[in-house]
C-alpha cells in the first residue's frame, strides 16, 4: 500500500524534528527512527485505547511496549493522573533510553509530555495526536503540563517531541463537538497571521465539518507551517511565541471557573478570541464589521459565541493567574486587524471591564 505524507520540520538546531501529516500514516518506518532503545510506553485514554492502541503496539512488536490508560477528559489533568504515568514507567522497569508515545488529544499529550520531562529528567518522547486540536497546535511545540484547581496548565515544562506523526485518518473517528473544539484553533491561526487563510476558512468550513481529508490536510499543514515557525523563533515564550494565546487569557479563566472539562478548551478559546476582537475594536483596532466576522466565522465552525455568566471581577483575578502576567501586570494578544495579533500590556480598565461585562460581541444593528 502507497501511504502520501507530507513533512514539515520544527527547526530547534540539534532538537529539530519532524511533523509527518497524511492519511493512514505508516506507523512502523516513521515510529521505529525515532525511538531510543528497546522500551516503549504508549500512553493513552479509555476513549482512544480501542480505537488506535493494537495498531501501534503492532507497529513496535519487536519492542518491549507497556501502555498506560488515563480516564479521558480534561478534569483528570492532574498531578493524581500523572502519577499513573510514572507508576507504569517504575513497574515496567524502564530506564533512561525509554521512550514515551503521547496517543490521544491535548490532554494526553501534554501529561505524557510533561512525564517524560520529569522521568529520570527527561527521556525521549513523540506524540501521536488523534483529535485536530492536538494536530494543529497542542502536539508541536513542547508545552506540556497540567492544571491546578486555581489556574490552567501552570504547572509543567517545555519538552519537545522527537517526532509527531498527525495521522489525519484518526480524525473519522471524532466526536462532532471535539472537531469543532478543533477548529477554534486552526480559526487562531487565520486570525493571529494569516487573513488569507480566514478567507480559506470561511469558504471551505463546510468541508471540514464535513471531514474532507483534502481540505483537512491542507488546515494541518498550514497551521502547523505557522506554528513550527513561531517555536523555531521563540521556542521558550519570551515574545512572539505568546502570540499563539490569542483567546487563551479569556478561555483559561472560563475553564477555570467552570470547572475543567465543562467547556472544551476550543470552545472556551473561541469565546475568548471573540473578546480579544471586541477589546481590539473598543481600542479602535477592528471595526465593529471585524468583529462580525469573527463571530460569524466561530458560529460557522458550531463554536459557543456568547460567554458564561461571570462577573468582570471574577474574569479579571482568574486572569491574573494566567502564566502571561509579569510583575502583576496583565499582557493581553489582541488583534491590530484580522490576520495581525500583538502582545498588549496595561489594558485600560475600563476598556476590560466593558468587553468583560458585554454578553453579545459583533453584532451588527
């Protein structure tokens, strides 16, 4: 069997590695140069184990595998969680030359990550990402990490994957309202840099709901074109890398008091890039029309618009623990205009406090 597959590469000097992006992925060839040496540990959820598991332990049949199984969801990120990850490393034996395969979403990703940061101080790791949020942003990158009941992701490390292999095949299988959670990120990537790409977007939305592996090919490639990019620049998140948080600032603290698993990230993100739009807009950057578009462009992709009810204050201290705020100063991504995002510091109260309190953004009388 013929396998297509394209590759793109993260360029971190002697840390560089591969993206492969294509349908049906051929997992031994692509699997079997990456590893060091002889012991596996595909770490995995309850949801993705019987799907994709027997796949890739045939893949690494002359290997010795273990697998470790976390309950799905984003309320088991956590330091409990993460501790199955490493009992199943101490009882396996597994030494310093292991290596640890991330199959599943975000969540997955970056709890093996962050184990294989923290095993022995760091051993191999590559991520097999199966749901298109982790395709187009979470796999690549090295942010790994979990949450804690007062803010999200702040605990963890920087660990860059050896290779990601982003099987587009593995998408079949995912749930709608995850595709969509998806999609918020690849709609960030339109508005960060790329306004060509929003206008691909707002065309071809039909066919990636529709799950045309042609039009979803060319989402991943060029969202990951964009993020090996910004990694290869700043890989640690000293300036331009936080410019892959547009929404986030918002998003986090909305998963955070809602309750971790609640809202999807993507769907919190999407409501948060609509308030970085709205703030960009009272900052006279965007045009009420703008904003439009991109609530118009999230209600395409079956994203949540419209944020939960908090008050202003309750958004501003949950804010406040985001890992972007330096000397107790907020630093926000906004949007100078579609296709342009920029890191703001010292946001006007009073321009916060209204987008904060608005409860409808964009729309047009």
């Amino acid at each position: 069997m013929k396998h297509s597959y394209i590759t793109l590469q993260v360029a971190l000097g002697e840390r560089s590695y591969p993206i492969y992006i294509g349908a049906q992925l051929p997992a031994e060839p692509l699997l079997l140069q990456h590893l060091s040496g002889r012991q596996v540990l595909i770490v995995t959820n309850t949801t993705v184990a019987p799907l994709y598991l027997v796949r890739y332990q045939e893949a690494l049949k002359d290997y010795h595998v273990a697998s470790c199984l976390l309950p799905d969801g984003e309320v088991h990120k956590d330091l409990t969680h993460l501790n199955l990850i490493f009992d199943a490393l101490m009882q396996a034996r597994f030494n310093r030359d292991c290596t640890v395969i991330a199959l599943g979403g975000g969540v997955v990703g970056d709890m093996a990550g962050f184990a294989a940061a923290s095993f022995q101080r760091g051993v191999n790791f590559i991520q097999i990402p199966t749901t298109l949020l982790a395709q187009v942003d979470s796999s690549v990158g090295g942010k790994t990490g979990i949450n804690h009941a007062l803010g999200k992701n702040m605990i963890g490390a920087f660990k860059q994957p050896s290779a990601v292999l982003a099987d587009i095949s593995h998408l079949n299988t995912l749930p709608a309202r995850e595709l969509s959670a998806g999609l918020a990120e690849v709609i960030k990537y339109a508005l960060l840099c790329d306004a060509e790409f929003l206008t691909w977007l707002e065309i071809n939305m039909p066919k990636l709901l529709a799950q045309e592996p042609e039009a979803l090919m060319y989402a991943v490639e060029r969202c990951c074109q964009h993020k090996a990019r910004i990694v290869a620049a700043d890989e640690h998140e000293q300036g331009a890398r936080a410019l892959l948080n547009l929404g986030h600032t918002f998003g986090h603290a909305i998963e955070t008091h809602m309750g971790y698993g609640q809202w999807l990230h993507g769907e919190a993100v999407a409501v948060g890039m609509l308030q970085a739009a709205d703030l960009s807009y009272r900052l006279g950057w965007l045009s009420l029309a703008d904003v439009a578009r991109v609530r118009a462009i999230l209600q395409q992709a079956n994203l949540p618009v419209d944020p939960p009810a908090m008050s202003a204050d309750e958004f501003k201290s949950l804010m406040l623990q985001d890992k972007k705020v330096l000397a107790g100063q907020l630093r926000l991504i906004l949007l100078k205009r579609l296709g342009e995002a920029v890191i703001v510091k010292g946001v006007d109260d009073t321009d916060l406090t209204a987008t904060l309190t608005q409860r409808h953004f964009g729309v047009l009388a």
